[in-house]
C-alpha cells in the first residue's frame, strides 16, 4: 500500500467517476484501475461497486475512506512542514466558524491574515456546529471556532482556548423596552419577537431555570436563523429582541431583566485529537489569544 494509492482512492471517492478522477490525476483509466485493484488487493476488500459506468462505495470502502483521509492529510501536512512552510507564513488555512464566532472573528481575522501574512491562504467556512464539526471530522477543515456548549464530548475531538463573551436580549436603543426606567420582566419581553440562533440545551436549562417553563428556547423564540448577523440586522430594524453575545451586536443594548440573566456565550477551538496541526494553525492559535484577551469576559 501506498499514499499514491491511498490518494487515487480519495480522490475516486470524492469525484465517483474514473473519467473525472484520471482527469483530475492525469491519469490514464488503466493505470488508475491498476492502482485501485492493487490497493484492494492489500487491504482484502472491495472498495467500490462497479455498476456499469458508475460507481459507489461498498460499506468496506466508507471504513476505509475515512482512514485514508486521514492519512492523506497527514502525509500532505509532513511534506508541507518538510519543505519548510516558513514558520506558517505560507501554505493553507481551513477554518470552520459557527454562527457567533463568525459574526465577531471573520472580518479582523482575514484583515489579520491579509496584513500580516499576505502568502497564506486562508479559508472560511460557516455554518452551524454540527456541520462543521463533521467536516472536521472529515478532514475538510483544520480548525473550528464554535459554540462548544453544543460540542459533544468526544475522544477525537480537542477543546481548547474556551473563552466567554457577556450576552443577553438586545434591542436598538429607542425600543420600547428601554423607556421603563425599570429592569424588563420575562412577560414583558415576550411582548415583542424574540430572535436567535440555534441554542445549546445548556442554555436552554438556564433559561428555563431562571424564568421559568415560559423561556424555553423552543417555544419563546420566533425568529430563528444560522446566521448571527441576519437575527441582529433585524433587531437594528424592528422592535424584535435578539438573543446572543454583545459583542456580536454593535449598535444594541442589553435589557436589564429582572431577574438578570447573567449569561455569557462560551466559544472554543476545536480539533482533531490525532492529527496533527496545520503548520499555519500556530498563527490562528496566537491571534484568537491576543483577541480574546482583548475582547472576552473578565
């Protein structure tokens, strides 16, 4: 077996056609149909279903690919460091940003890629939790910045660099709400939408506990979206009430509740425990502690 195979397989599986893998290979289908039975061959299992001109992984060919990946990109992260990637300066960044994360690190992390490191390529990718951790998974991203309440515990996966940001109900400043001149009751608030983005059962638990059955997530939010940005843009411009990390809101102000709410949003990074790090994730690793320290909760 070797990773030549092991990325002629990666790549077939990816692409499901030998046309577009030997295109993609600079292959010939002979020589890649060789490297496919060889590989077979080694490791005693079929890998694809030949259904006439098409193909699809056998349950063997899953298993398989999964570990092949990850090979594969081990082996691709040992040749970058061979040829020395200038201490992360040049090469590839692959960074999985959830929801929160995405609305408060996008912009300053690609203005601080872009000033400070013009050779790296970085690339970011949003969406919620689940799928991002599943890419990582996948070996599609290096790193992810997520909710870490709504992670998992797992053996494979690595938390680190956890951070907490103050949240709360946000409003634009000439909301109704801000005119009482007292803290804003649960009844009150409810009054009006309330929007956020998916929410941890953590959360959910608090809420419910300092509110009562009334704050559960699933029954008193109205507006809920993936994207920070979109539920706070419409906060900006209605009497809606958004749910989320101050800082991802500019231009809001928190509601003094009563009782306070007293909650935080809590981010972490997020990788995979076997693998072994992007060069360039040392640079993500430093700027998101200088941001933290600047930004995050005391």
């Amino acid at each position: 077996m070797t990773l030549v195979q092991l990325r002629h397989f990666v790549v077939l599986a990816e692409v499901g056609s030998f046309v577009q893998a030997c295109k993609a290979l600079f292959l010939t289908q002979p020589a890649l149909t060789r490297s496919i039975q060889a590989l077979e061959d080694e490791l005693g299992g079929q890998l694809f279903d030949r259904l006439g001109r098409r193909i699809a992984l056998t349950p063997f060919g899953h298993e398989a690919l999964q570990r092949a990946r990850r090979l594969v990109a081990d082996a691709e992260a040992l040749k970058q460091t061979g040829k020395g990637l200038h201490a992360g300066l040049i090469g590839s960044l692959r960074v999985g940003l959830s929801s929160g994360p995405g609305a408060l690190l996008s912009l300053p992390l690609m203005l601080h890629m872009a000033e400070h490191h013009p050779k790296l390529q970085l690339q970011i990718s949003r969406g919620n939790t689940a799928v991002l951790i599943d890419a990582l998974r996948e070996q599609l991203l290096d790193a992810a910045v997520v909710d870490v309440r709504s992670v998992r515990p797992s053996a494979d996966l690595q938390v680190a660099q956890a951070f907490e940001l103050p949240a709360g109900f946000l409003v634009r400043p000439d909301h109704p709400l801000t005119q009482l001149g007292r803290p804003v009751t649960l009844d009150e608030l409810l009054a009006y939408p309330v929007a956020s983005t998916p929410l941890s059962d953590e959360v959910a638990r608090v809420m419910i506990g300092r509110y009562g059955p009334q704050a559960n997530p699933d029954d008193m939010v109205t507006l809920r979206c993936d994207e920070t940005q979109s539920i706070v843009e419409v906060a900006r411009r209605s009497l809606a009430i958004v749910l989320t990390a101050e800082a991802a809101a500019p231009g809001l102000v928190p509601l003094d509740m009563s009782p306070p709410l007293n909650a935080t949003a809590r981010f972490g990074l997020v990788t995979l425990a076997q693998r072994q790090d992007a060069p360039a994730l040392r640079i993500l690793r430093e700027w998101l502690a200088r941001w933290v320290i600047q930004n995050a909760a005391a």
